[in-house]
C-alpha cells in the first residue's frame, strides 16, 4: 500500500475523516512541497485543497488524491471544506494535535460541521507510519549524509586556531547548501574549548587554540529527509585526559552500534552505552539519551533513552550519538545514524571516528 492508502486503513478506527494542515505532512502524504494547503482523507478518497499560487504545480505533481482549487477567504475555504465533509457523511474529524496550534484548532471547530477531538491518535498514527522507512527514503537520506560527509572533509582543511564557531558554523553550512542539500537539518553546532561541555550549545566567536577540541553537529536535507551526525576533532595536541574521555565515548559507541537490531528496547540500547560511560566514572556527565529516529524531520520515532519502552523495528532509523560533557573543561560526542536490520544495523555514517588531530 502506499503511504496514504496506509493512513486511510487506520483512520477507519479513528474518525471518519482527517485534516492535515502542516508542511511536513502534506509533503510526505502528497509528494509536494508547499508552504500551505489541507490534505483532507477520507477511508476511501482524499483531496489536497491548496490555493492559485500552488495550483498548476499540485495538478502536475500529486497523483493520490484529487486536487482542488482553495476557495478565497477563510469562510469560502471552510464552506469548501464543510461540503466536502457532508457529501461524506463525516461526524468526526482527526487532526495531528502534535502539528496544529491551539488558534488553529479553535478556528476548525468554530468553522467545521463535526467533532474533532483531539485525543492524539491520529498523530501517532501519521509518526506510525512513518517510522518505517522504504528504500527509497534510506537512499535520500544516505544522499544527505554523503554531502554532510563532504562537508566534515572540508572543515578537515578549515578549522584552523583563531577561527571562531561562528565562522566555522558559516563555513560548514554554505558548504552544504552549495552542494546538494535543500536546507540544513537544524542550526549547525559548531563549538570549541570549555564550549564543547555544552550538548547544544550555539556557536559564538569563541576562537579555537592549539589543543582545543571541535565539536561539530550538523545535517543535511535531501528531498525533504534529513542526516545528522557529530564528529569531535583536535587541533593540536590533547590532553591525556582529552584522549581518555574520546576513547572512552567511542568504545560506547561501538559497543551500541554493535548492539542495534530489530527487537531491542530503546530503554536496553541506551543502556549498553550509558553502562560503559558509568563503569569510567562520567555517568553524571552523559545527560542526553543515546539516540533518535530521523526522517521527514530531523527527531522523529523511535527513541533510544532510558525511559523509552520503544522496540526498534526492521527498517526504522535510530541514531547512536553517546557523549561526555565535563562542566568548565571539555565534551565530546561521536554520532551516526543507523537502519535497523533483523539481525543488525545498517550504518548510513561512513566518516572515521578515531580521533582526528589537527
């Protein structure tokens, strides 16, 4: 089935029909990007209503559903909906409760002849169906991760002593946009020195010194699926403590990645890496879970922390990023991004991780 034939089949135990009003969701169920527009589905048939900017193109793109002109004015728009949904005999409508503000939700039922709860069932459905990915979507987000990939190599011949994060950041980023990737799959992070200890710290004009560690946090977007990955570099020598910690966050890492396969609990995934880094003394200094989903959007289903009840499914993504951050001196991360496989994982990540010197 196709991916909006799959979310027909569930909302059948839903509500008789489902609204889907953001950008990420229209893409993925459509194929079209668009800045605005209703996905409206039905069990049987569905349509993509969306207005004259993006009309010629959604008639040449879209092939699933039947694609209507947008009625202009909010209450032309809701009247076209409302036809719609008595033509169908609807009396409930779904909505993604994760996408849709609460003005947003406030406004459909003021407008909409039938109940929308909003209990979050259809949202889990939509993040359901979507943990799965096929070839198709694992190949652009390896084409992602390949112009990521280039980009490190370049940053290998950039990062310097006395460049500063932000100039860094600027670097890594204008490399990537300027050689595939349609966005970036979040703010670059781009840090060094004492500014390392922070996970998601924002890049600064910090300037990088001999025997500083760089830590890079970065992505592409390709076709709308995104990479990410963390690599933590050296310029000059480091410390014995500095190599201590970095051999320490990447015998975890493999030992994770040896780990991932279909069956095994976020919760159990995340505790192979987090007991080795607790076994060294730095458990307090690894505050993060070991990994997330990545796909349409850059967190996605499944989670690998240790709270999560998630079980990994064949052909879900997850990645494996374990670190160490110690207040006032230094952090290191090691991430690459992984498909589940029966019996084992495909790595998406093929860039090296033994520690880098500059």
């Amino acid at each position: 089935m196709t991916r909006l034939e799959t979310l027909q089949a569930g909302l059948k135990n839903i509500a008789d029909c489902a609204i889907i009003t953001d950008e990420v969701g229209r893409r993925y169920f459509t194929g079209m990007r668009s800045s605005a527009g209703t996905v409206l589905v039905f069990p049987e048939e569905s349509f993509l209503i969306i207005d004259f900017r993006y009309i010629e193109k959604a008639r040449n793109t879209v092939k699933n559903c039947e694609v209507i002109l947008e009625a202009s004015g909010a209450e032309a728009k809701y009247a076209q909906l409302n036809d719609l949904i008595s033509k169908h005999g609807a009396k409930t409508i779904a909505i993604d409760s994760q996408t849709l503000t609460v003005a947003e939700l406030a406004t459909m039922r003021n407008f909409l002849d039938a109940e929308i709860p909003a209990d979050g069932r259809f949202g889990g459905l939509i993040r359901k169906i979507r943990m799965i990915k096929d070839r198709e979507e694992i190949d652009k987000m390896i084409a992602a991760q390949r112009i990521a990939e280039s980009g490190l190599e370049y940053m290998f011949s950039t990062i310097k002593e006395g460049k500063t994060e932000r100039e860094l950041q600027l670097a890594l980023d204008y490399f990537m946009l300027s050689h595939g990737a349609e966005a970036l799959s979040f703010d670059t992070i781009v840090l060094t020195g004492k500014n390392t200890s922070l996970p998601h710290g924002v890049p600064s004009d910090a300037k990088v010194k001999n025997g500083d560690f760089v830590l890079m946090d970065f992505g592409a977007v390709v076709d709308g699926y995104h990479s990410d990955m963390t690599r933590t570099v050296c310029v000059g020598q480091p410390s014995d403590k500095m190599r201590k910690v970095y051999d320490i966050v990447l015998k975890a890492q493999l030992a994770a990645l040896d780990n991932v396969r279909a069956g095994i609990t976020g919760k159990e995934l995340d505790g192979i890496a987090r007991d080795i880094i607790t076994t060294e003394g730095y458990g307090e200094c690894f505050g993060h879970s070991l990994g997330h989903g990545v796909g349409v959007e850059i967190h996605e289903m499944p989670y690998a922390s240790p709270s999560s009840k998630a079980v990994l499914q064949e052909n879900s993504i997850v990645t494996v990023e374990p670190g160490i951050y110690i207040e006032g001196e230094f952090g290191v991360r090691i991430e690459d991004f992984v498909v589940v496989k029966a019996d084992g994982c495909e790595n998406m990540t093929l860039a090296p991780k033994e520690l880098m010197i500059l």
